[in-house]
C-alpha cells in the first residue's frame, strides 16, 4: 500500500491534465469529501490536548506580515498589479482542510495540526475581509458582509465535522472509537477529492491563459518561489517546537480552492492563478515528502 501511496499525488496531476474539462462536472461532490477526511480524524484527536500554543501565534503572524509585506514591495517594484495580488491572497491564503492527512502520514503530531487547521481558517475569516477593505477591487463591501461569507465557507467543512466529533467525544465515545478505525483510509478519500480539484485547477489555468502569458508566468514563478519559502520557513519554525513536519505543512500546504474564490471575490480575477500553480507545486512536493518518509521507513 505503502508503494502505491507514492504515486498517488503525480498520478492525480496527470489524469487531471488529462481529464481535466470533466472535473467541474464533479465539483460538488468535493466538500463532502472534506468533510468526511475531518471528521474521521477529528474523532481520532484527544480532545483534551487540543490547545493554542506559540507556534499558532507564529504562523499567523507570518501570513499577515508576508502578505501584505510582499504586496507593497511588489508594487513599490513596479511588477505587475496581477502578480502583486497573486502572492498577497497566496500568502494569506488559510490552511489546507485537509492537511491533517499528509501531516500524519509523515509524523506529525495531530493535536498540533488539528489546532493549526482550526486558527487559521479563522484568522482568515477575520484579515481577509480587513485587507480587502483598502485593497482589491470590492473595497465597499462591508465587512460584516465579508465576514460571513468567508465563515459560511469554512464553516460548515471545518466547523461541523469538528462539533460531531465532539458531541461523540462527550456523549457517544464507542461511536467515537468506531469511526476513529477508519482515520487510514482518508488518504484515498482525499486522492479522490485531490483529482477532481487539480482537474478544475488545470483546466482554469487553461482558460484564463489565453493572452495573459506574461503575468501568468510571473504568477508561476512567484508562487513557486513562495511555496518553497513558505515550506522551508515553516519547517525552520516548526522546529524550534518540536515538529518541523507541522510547520512545514501548517505553513506551506494551502486551501487553494478557498484562495481562488477569495481572489475572484476581492481581486483581479486573473490574480487567482497564482492559486492554481501554487496547488500544483504544493502536491509535487508533498509526493516528494511521502516517498522520502517512505524510503526512509
């Protein structure tokens, strides 16, 4: 099983290169997949050890800072206004759902990831509609309006599966203690949810590339510039805590789905291709991550 894992994650790229104009047909399904990750590993999280510590503050701090950081020094550098809006949402862009799945898999702890998971979507609900307000092309919207709308995103794939699992940890622990059998098998439930998402991000590369290759490739190169920095930074960081695996992936892995509905929100519509290389980048390397942990194993 071990072997096929490797492969996973490249064989997903290719068949969504592939099939990439069909995926949207099977868009809808994708948050019942997340849904359905979070909750078996929500059930198997103690509850008790579930707690904010320094590393949380850290990373948040670094997507606030980096973000807008690296927006005004793009545009004091005169790039491109697209590339500019690119790393600003790739940036701030919240964590992965899903990022439970990997991290756990290479060792992780998953108290950390779990607390992580949880911060930083919420930390987006509240910045994005702030920085949005004086940056990007729906100034006006109301931040309340903003607010709610981010949280009704995150909410219902993060906040639900959170509060069944525990309803089960007080009221219902043997349910709690099936559905935690099952934790193993959120690998291949999100291979599936990992296809169909990377088919809708090729395919939107293709669209919105059709006279827009300099800035697309500006977006290309920042957002692998930035994958990397985020990753290597967030393992340096993790590190000083006691889990690089944890910072490298609190850090690097992103809900990019999240990020490019953020971008066709708030920004330059094109801007949100940044999000669509930044998922490609982000799985080539944590398929990397899995065969080095496995070769090492």
């Amino acid at each position: 099983m071990n072997r096929f894992r490797n492969y996973v994650l490249p064989t997903a790229i290719v068949l969504g290169l592939i099939f990439h104009r069909y995926c949207a047909m099977f868009k809808v399904i994708v948050p019942y997949l997340i849904f359905t990750i979070l909750l078996l590993n929500f059930v198997a999280v103690d509850m008790k050890k579930l707690k904010l510590s320094m590393l949380d503050f850290w990373l948040v701090l670094f997507q606030l800072v980096v973000s807008l950081g690296s927006y005004f020094i793009i545009r004091a550098l005169h790039v491109n206004e697209i590339v500019a809006q690119g790393v600003l949402v790739g940036v701030i862009c919240p964590v992965a759902a899903s990022v439970v799945v990997i991290s756990c898999i290479l060792g992780a702890n998953r108290e950390t990831v779990t607390t992580y998971t949880i911060v930083g979507n919420l930390m987006a609900a509240v910045a994005v509609p702030i920085i949005f307000s004086f940056i990007g092309e729906n100034q006006d919207l109301p931040f309340w309006q903003s607010f709610f709308m981010i949280l009704k995103k995150i909410g219902s794939v993060i906040g639900l599966p959170f509060f069944i699992a525990f309803v089960f940890h007080l009221l219902c622990p043997k349910v709690n203690v099936f559905l935690s059998r099952f934790k193993g098998s959120t690998f291949y439930i999100w291979s599936v949810a990992l296809f169909i998402t990377l088919g809708q991000t090729i395919d939107f590369i293709f669209l919105h590339g059709k006279g827009n290759w300099g800035p697309i490739i500006g977006l290309a190169l920042a957002s692998m510039c930035y994958c990397a920095l985020q990753y290597g930074f967030g393992k340096w960081l993790g590190g000083k805590y006691g889990d690089t695996i944890a910072g490298g992936q609190l850090l690097g892995q992103k809900n990019t789905a999240m990020g490019i509905w953020i971008a066709n929100t708030y920004l330059l519509p094109l801007s949100s291709v940044y999000l669509a290389f930044y998922s490609i980048w982000q799985n080539l390397f944590n398929s990397w991550q899995m065969w080095q942990h496995d070769k090492k194993k």
